[in-house]
C-alpha cells in the first residue's frame, strides 16, 4: 500500500515544475498510476506557457517513500504513455 496519495504525489511533480520553469505555466495532470512492485509513482502530466505555446507532455517517476523525483522524460511525439 502507498504512502503518498495521487493529491501528494501530483503537488511534489508540480511543485518540481514551479523550481524549474521561469515563466507562467499551465499544469494538467493526465494520468497517475502507483507501481507496488517499484514502489513508485508515474504521473504523466502537460504543461504549456501561458502565451499558448503548444504544450509538452511529461511523464515524471516519484518515490514513494521518500518522495523524491527519480526521472523526468519528454513525451516525444510519436511516443505514447497511455491508451487514449
């Protein structure tokens, strides 16, 4: 069973892009899953600038004990994340 909730875990991914990123951005989470086996969290989020740039999809592994940002990955354009 997880520590952290998907509320948690998708707060840590954006607060992660609130550090990163210097303009004003738009935050959408798509999808959030928790591998038990990894004991880790994947949250597939987008983000986009506020000046209507066309956003970029991320997918970003959270531990789950310590709630630390294992990876962020661009979505590529052929790459696909999740059945849609």
């Amino acid at each position: 069973m997880p520590k952290r909730t998907v509320k948690e875990v998708s707060t840590i991914v954006r607060d992660y892009f609130d550090s990163v990123r210097t303009s004003k951005f738009t935050f959408d989470v798509l999808d959030v899953a928790y591998d038990e086996k990894d004991d880790q969290w994947s949250v597939e989020c987008q983000l986009s600038k506020v000046s209507k740039e066309s956003p970029i999809r991320y997918l970003v592994t959270v531990d789950d004990e310590s709630g630390e940002i294992l990876e962020v990955k661009a979505q590529e354009e052929s790459q696909k994340w999740r059945a849609e």
